[in-house]
C-alpha cells in the first residue's frame, strides 16, 4: 500500500503548462486564459521569461507629466497585455498576472512548485476542417456544449475564436437569442449557420 501510494505521488509530479498556471490561482486566469497562455509559450521557461519582462516593465513604468494615476494605470496594463501579446488576455488579466508576480512570496511558492514537479510543455494539435484557418465567433445560446467547450472544439478544428464581428470574421455560428453580431454579419455578408450546421462540421472531421 504504501509503495503504492508513493508511486501515485510519484505520477501527480510531472503537469502539463495550463493545469500548472491554473492551479496558482492568479486573478482572472481560468482555465482558458491558461491554456490560452500555454499554447501561446509552450513551456515554462517561454512564459516565465515574458512575465519577468513584464515585472520588470511595471516596476519600471512611471506616470508622463500630468498623467492622473488611473490613466497611468490603464495605460501601463495596456502595456503590459501588448508584451503577453496572447488573444484573451487583454489589460486586466495582463496586469493580474504582473501582479502576481511581482509579489516576492507568490514567487518563493512558485519556485518551491517547480523544484517538486516537472511542468510539461503543451503543444496544440489541430485537425485539418473546413474551417482550419478562419475567424470564427460564437452568438446567442449553445444547447449541446458551453462557449468555453466550444471554444476549445473550434481550436481543434484549426479555427481562431473571436470575441466580435468584423471584416475578418469567416463563420458566425448563431444560436437562439443572437443579437447585434448575427446582423453585423448579415450585413457584411459573413456566412451565418446553425449550431446543427456546426455540429456537422466538426463531424465531418
């Protein structure tokens, strides 16, 4: 029992990149933003070296002649979500993150993590589709999966998921009670189907 139970301990040490940069609980950072971030970096060292530059840059950032302190604020997160440059993670999350790892205790318990465990790199796999390429976006309400659920079918796909309608927008799938983006996609003559139509597509795969 007991060489066993070392041997299940042995197995929990080795995590994949976004259970890792989830399970630290920072602010804003669920489940998507850390895969997100995981398949933007790969592996931890890529990740870390970019929220080093980031804690450098917000230590160092300082308020322009008669800047007022939340215009600051904003302008400095702004900056700081353009170094992460990953979809999701806008000023908010970036400055979360920042943050996080700017306070010194968070990063002697992140350091101890990494002496115990083995984070492993997350490579995104996709599936050539008829949709592998394009901008996608969601509307309305989902009846078989969550957005997030989705999202991430979407990505398997080989699609990019945005949050708006525009110009580059390839496929706007529509449930019941879509609004604004299902018209703005009318109106640009963007190809509007189904949550069915969707099904068939990730189906076709």
């Amino acid at each position: 029992s007991v060489d066993k139970l070392l041997a299940a301990i042995e197995a929990r040490r080795s995590v994949a990149l976004d259970r890792f940069v989830f399970g630290l609980g920072i602010r804003h950072v669920g489940e998507v933003i850390a895969r997100d971030l995981a398949r933007a970096f790969v592996g931890y060292a890529a990740i870390a070296e970019r929220i080093e530059a980031a804690v450098e840059h917000w230590r160092a950032a300082v308020p322009v002649l008669g800047e007022s302190d939340d215009r600051f604020r904003k302008r400095r997160a702004g900056e700081l979500a353009a170094l992460f440059a990953v979809g999701g993670v806008g000023p908010e999350i970036a400055e979360a993150i920042t943050d996080f790892f700017a306070e010194a205790h968070n990063r002697a318990v992140v350091d101890d993590l990494l002496s115990e465990l083995t984070v492993t790199d997350v490579v995104h796999a996709t599936t050539a589709s008829r949709v592998s390429g394009k901008t996608v976006v969601f509307t309305g309400s989902l009846a078989t999966m969550s957005r997030d659920e989705a999202r991430a079918q979407a990505e398997r796909l080989g699609a990019r998921v945005a949050a708006s309608v525009s110009a580059k927008t390839d496929l706007v799938i529509a449930g019941p009670g879509a609004g604004s983006k299902a018209t703005k996609a009318a109106a640009l003559g963007i190809e509007v189907i189904d949550e069915a139509a969707w099904q068939e597509i990730a189906g076709a795969v």
